[in-house]
C-alpha cells in the first residue's frame, strides 16, 4: 500500500508539499499539484486519516446528537443532514441521547477526544456553558440553545396558530392542546401559539403535558377522552402525540374527523400513511437539517456567516383527521 512518502517520490515533489496539499494548508504550486494528483492515481493512495487527526487535531466527522431515535422526527432530519455532509466529504456519527444529560456530555467528550470536526445538536439537556466552551463549531437544530450558537428552527408559534385556527374554523369549541414536554423550546412555542389563538374566541381549552412518545401520548389522550366527552378537536404538538390520540379515540370507538378532529404538528412521513391520514403542521424537515448542516460546515472551514438565526416556514396539510368541504 503507497504512502506520503512514495506520493512524494512519484510526483518528485518534498513530503511536506504533499502533506501541505493533502490538508489543504499552504502554499502548492499549480504544477506540484497536478504533480501530486496524477502520483496519487497511479499509486491508488489513501490517505491514512488516523495519521491526519493526529497531526491536524481534526477529521472529518461531525457529531449529530438527537434527543431520541425512535421518534420519526429525528432520522428524517438525520437523512437531510447524512446527504449534505456527504456532499462534502464529511462523515456523520450519529448519537442518541435519550434526552439524558449525562449520556449527551459523554457523547460530546468521547468525539471531542477523536478530533471530530464540529457537532449539530438537536437536544439541549446539557448546560449551555458546557456547549460554549467546546471550542469546536456547533450548530443547534430544531431546539435553541444559546444567542451564541449558531441555530435552525421552523416558525413554531405560527405553525401552531395557524393549526389550532383551523380546528375552531372547523367547528371545534373544546380542544385539548397535547403541549409537549416542558422546557422543551419547541413545545413552549407551540403552547404559546395555540393559546394565542384560542384567546377570546369561546373555546373551551385543556393544555395537557404530553411527551413526544406514542404509547404515552395514546394513554393521556384516553384519559382526557373518557373525562371529557366534549372534546372536539387536539392540537398535537408532535405528530406521534396526534397518531397517540387518533389510536385513542379508534380505541373508544369516537369518529374522526366527524366526532373528533385532530391537528399534529411536524409532518413526519407517517403522518400520511395513516388511516385517515393525519392533517399536520408541516415542518420542512430536509430543510432544516440541509441549512444546519451547510452552516456548520461554513464554521469549520473559517468562512462567516450570513446569518446565525434561520427560521424555516411551516404549512397546513389538510388531511383526513379533520372536516373541509375540499375532502
């Protein structure tokens, strides 16, 4: 297998032009690059990238954590993320959290420790000095975590206005808003947005603690259900708490959308694929995760950036969860 030393031999250039070259780092000339180049093919050189972390303190890896794997959620903004990231040459080390503190920083120091290039974080459990002082670019995506810190988001408190507009619109005049987790800044926003929109319009309200778990999401919205028989309309804040209450009220044997309607929020590839499909707040989730990406890798490559706050539209997409006279 050729190494740096036979590269440089073939192309007849120094050792230390072909590693200025290969890390891109110094001055090469024009000819000593196609030198290079052309030695590289015919010898069928890989670089040893053990070798270059060690020498450079970086690789070409970035770290995604994401707060829990089995929400759909988070492996379609990973997808978005994997697809950019490979476009330029970097690799995705994926991390899953499970929302526990502890599990996060043992993630952020094991690849601190393997030189990886920078992190996307779509969980905020740790504290935000510990993020601070990384000294490494991050991005945060989905859930802010500090003024300083690059982030991607989408316009959660209008998603969730425009959503719960749409169930009063409807007819709905009891409607049980499934929140999200506390502390949570996207559930927080959302929260915000759905009490913005009921304020003075009549509407008989709940606003429930729901996690973005199904099976939990299932059970609280049967208990609500079986309590409250006038509930007409939920306004999910995740699309796996709207499929939770869907299977709920099939369990209990309530209509929808003709008894209840239901709004999740996300947009999820699940969301149509169930029966009725699930009217949605939908999220641009590949966009998110493209701009997050494309910002992070600005960082690690010393360009600035245009912008360190994006907030990415939402859109209704009526399905069958609720009534419209265009079903």
């Amino acid at each position: 297998m050729a190494n740096i030393r036979d590269v440089a031999k073939s192309s007849g250039v120094s050792v230390a032009t072909v590693s200025r070259f290969l890390n891109n780092k110094g001055y090469v000339s024009q000819e000593a690059k196609a030198a290079i180049e052309l030695a590289i093919r015919d010898l069928n050189y890989k670089p040893n990238l053990v070798a270059r972390s060690l020498s450079t303190k970086q690789t070409k890896f970035i770290g995604l954590i994401v707060p829990d794997i089995v929400n759909p959620f988070f492996p379609e903004l990973a997808r978005a993320v994997e697809d950019v990231a490979l476009q330029y040459g970097y690799t995705v080390v994926l991390c899953n959290s499970d929302e526990d503190a502890e599990k996060e920083m043992h993630y952020i120091e094991t690849l601190q420790q393997k030189y990886v290039a920078g992190f996307i974080v779509t969980t905020n459990e740790s504290n935000t000095a510990q993020y601070q002082k990384l000294d490494l670019p991050v991005v945060a995506l989905d859930r802010k975590i500090h003024a300083s810190i690059p982030t991607v988001t989408s316009n959660n408190h209008e998603g969730a206005h425009m959503g719960t507009s749409y169930l009063i619109e409807q007819g709905c005049r009891h409607i049980v808003c499934l929140r999200g987790p506390r502390g949570v800044e996207p559930a927080e926003d959302r929260v915000a947005g759905f009490l913005e929109a009921v304020k003075g319009k009549g509407i008989n309200t709940l606003v429930v603690d729901c996690p973005f778990q199904f099976d939990r999401s299932e059970a609280i919205a049967k208990r609500l259900l079986l309590e409250n028989p006038s509930i007409d309309g939920v306004f999910a804040s995740s699309d796996i708490s709207a499929a939770g209450a869907l299977k709920a009220a099939h369990g209990l044997g309530i209509h929808v959308p003709e008894k209840l309607q239901i709004i999740g929020f996300d947009g999820i590839g699940l969301s149509s694929m169930l029966t009725p499909g699930l009217t949605t707040v939908a999220q641009d989730l590949y966009k998110m995760g493209t701009i997050a990406t494309r910002l992070l890798i600005q960082s690690i490559e010393g360009q600035s950036l245009s912008e360190k706050e994006v907030r990415v539209p939402v859109q209704l997409m009526i399905r069958g969860t609720t009534r419209s006279e265009e079903r």
